[in-house]
C-alpha cells in the first residue's frame, strides 16, 4: 500500500517529503490536481520538468480544469516548454490546448503574430516537430 500525500508547489517542507518518500509515499498530484510537471511547465521551468520526467511523470495526466502539460505549455505560447515535453516522451501528435496538436497551433500562431518582437519566435518548435514527422 502506499501513500498519497497532496501537496501545493513550494508549500512543503522538504524534510517531511524525504521522510514520506522513504516510507513509499506517491507525490503525484497537489489539492488542484497539478502535478508536479505541470507546475513546472506553468512556471516555466525547464529544467525541473526534466527531473520530473526523468523520475517517470506521466505527461499526459490532467488537473482540475482540464489541462495538460501540453495545453498549459501552448496556452502559455511556450515553444521551448512543447519542445522540452516532446525530449521527454510526450508524442508529437498529442492534442493540446483547444483540441489542437502542437503543430497546428503553432502554425496558427505563426501566422497571425510572427513579426516584430515575436519574429521568429515558432520556428524552433515548428521545425523540431518537421524533424520528428519526417
């Protein structure tokens, strides 16, 4: 058996999540049903959606609203957070925010603001994905 604890990002003291680890404990999933991957990818921290993902976070789970990763990261116009989902497994054709694929929002977005400071801003995403699918 083992144990559940929910916790919200940033609110639990470490020395307690060590210990309830050790005992078997499955720290998944926050009172909003956020789990750690997708508190990252609303913070926009790369690196520990890494470590999440390492550790073997399921990328497709959902919170509360909804949301996936996925969806968070395209809602958030968030190319390098998509690409970085996609490094850790999530598949490319996975549906995200408004039943699009990464794809085809990025393309949308692409063309309705790929000029001035956002020039340039989809390519990256746009060709990884290009890359994968070919």
């Amino acid at each position: 058996m083992s144990l559940i604890i929910q916790i919200s990002a940033g609110a639990a003291d470490k020395v307690i999540l060590e210990m309830a680890k050790k005992e078997g404990a499955t720290l998944e999933i926050d009172t909003n049903h956020s789990t750690p991957v997708l508190w990252a990818v609303y913070k926009q921290r790369s690196p520990a959606v890494i470590k999440a993902c390492a550790k073997g976070a399921n990328l497709e789970l959902v919170n509360k609203n909804k949301n996936t990763a996925l969806s968070i990261a395209m809602a958030q116009d968030n190319p390098d957070a998509v690409i970085t989902l996609f490094d850790c497994g999530l598949p490319i054709n996975t549906k995200g925010y408004d039943g699009k694929t990464a794809e085809e929002y990025f393309t949308r977005q692409k063309e309705r603001y790929d000029a001035g400071k956002d020039k340039g801003k989809y390519d990256s995403v746009l060709s990884y994905i290009a890359k994968k699918n070919a």
